[in-house]
C-alpha cells in the first residue's frame, strides 16, 4: 500500500473504471477550487472513504448517488445549499430513523458541481476498515465527521446537517401541531362538561399513523409496538379510535414512552 495519498492513482471520476475490488478513496477539491467555510487538507483533501461491501469501489465514491445515502455528499450540500439553489426533503425510512436527503433536480445539480469540482482517489487493499480508520484518524479531512479529532469546521458541517434536519422536519410539523392542539382543547372541553368542539377539521378521530407523525417515530415500529403491548389488540387491528377514549389514550401512552417523552403531554380525564 502506498504511504502516502500522493501515490494513489487521482484523476476526474469519469477517468475511473472501477468494479467490486474493496479498497479505500479519496474526494479533492481540483486546483483553484474554493469551497466557502472549508479549509481541505493537503493537496485538497476533503474525505476519506471506504469500499467493503460486494459491490466494492463501483458502489461508492458518491459522484452519481442519491443524497440521502451518502455523508460526504450531504456535507456537500449544506455547504453549497444557497450557491446551487439545493432544495432538502424529509426522507422516512420503514425500518430506522428518518433522514433527509435533496430533491431529483438538486441531486442532479449537486452531481455536476462534484463532477466539474472534485477529483477522486483510489487503494486497493484487504482490510479497508482499518485502513480508512488510519487514515482519518491521522489527515482528519473536513467532511469526514466520525473517526477523527473534530476541529472548528467539523462541528460546523455537522451543525448545519442537524439544522437541515430540523427544517425538513419542522416543514411537516405545523400542521401536526394544530391538530394536537385541538385534540387537547377537546378533551378540556370534555372534562368540564361543556360542548366538546369537533376536531381534525369535522373528525373527532385519530389514527396510528398521525400519533406516530406528531411524535416523530417510525410509524411502521410504532404499530408493531402497539400489536406487542396492547393487551385489547384484536388481528387487523385498524388503530382508529375517538380521540378521548381508552384505546386513543394507551395509543398515546405508547407513542410517549417510544418517543422518550418523561411526562404525559395530555392527560384526558385527570
């Protein structure tokens, strides 16, 4: 292996024909490229990555991939979101937490960039675990955010990930917001014995799939929870209940101890 990056092969990605070998890359600014809050590392290292799975080199390298899966490229994004008019979306994920990544036209925008703008890098080697973890450890490249010492400029690149996220979030939020909002001023109506208002814009009910959304969990994880811990579940359950009633509350009561919640946002009937 060579010892140092100057010794790997580096060129435009389109001069690459890589295939499934395993092995470890690198993304550089090209000469004479800026990018605005970033300080590269030598020779304009901005990442180091690794290959280990069946598809190897060919299935990385993140020049012709979508946002939401690649970290370099999110990193990327935030520090080019207003120069290429980048537009994040929310991405909900069946099986693990939601992420975001950017929509067809700004995936598309931010490829080009990366191609007119980065070269790539490549080792082939055995173990590129290790290898990658050496690496970084010790060139600590700015949008590499795990595995090495964090500087100024790490945190800031993380910083502005975590405020995309809570943008992408927030966008779906409000009206999530207004509708618990009704569904408390409901059950107070309730509980002092005057007309309860109707609710949900004319519905007084609720679903799995709108608690879920409000407390921001996976709502497919949240229905198996409910099928787990329910003890009146019933096979092809539909979870739509009155918002008030018992089941709505152990709906909510789930909801609360999945989203790490310490205290009842709602207490119907207290």
């Amino acid at each position: 292996m060579a010892t140092s990056l100057r010794q790997w092969r580096r060129g435009e990605r389109s001069s690459f024909c890589l295939g499934p070998d395993k092995g470890v890359y690198a993304l550089f600014l090209r000469e004479g490229v800026a990018l605005k809050g970033i300080e590269p590392r030598e020779d304009g290292l901005l990442y180091i990555g690794l290959a280990a799975n069946r598809d190897g080199l060919k299935g990385r390298c993140h020049f012709d991939a979508r946002t939401r899966n690649h970290s370099p490229r999110k990193s990327l994004a935030v520090l080019l979101m207003d120069e290429l008019s980048l537009t994040p979306v929310l991405v909900a994920k069946p099986n693990s937490p939601d992420t975001w990544g950017l929509d067809a036209a700004s995936d598309a925008r931010l490829t080009r960039w990366m191609h007119d703008h980065l070269e790539l890098a490549v080792e082939f080697c055995d173990d590129p675990q290790q290898r990658e973890t050496e690496l970084v450890g010790m060139l600590a490249p700015p949008l590499n955010l795990q595995k090495c010492v964090q500087t100024a400029q790490h945190k800031m690149i993380s910083a502005a990930r975590g405020a995309v996220m809570a943008s992408v979030q927030l966008a779906v939020a409000p009206a999530f917001d207004a509708r618990w909002k009704n569904a408390a001023a409901n059950e107070i109506a309730a509980h002092s014995k005057r007309p309860s208002p109707r609710v949900f814009g004319g519905a007084d009910m609720d679903t799995a799939e709108a608690i879920a959304a409000h407390y921001r969990i996976n709502p497919k994880s949240y229905r198996q929870r409910l099928r787990d811990t329910i003890p009146w579940y019933r096979k092809r359950q539909d979870w739509t209940f009155a918002v008030g009633s018992a089941e709505w509350r152990d709906m909510i009561a789930v909801a609360e101890r999945m989203a790490g919640h310490t205290e009842r946002r709602y207490r119907p009937g207290e």
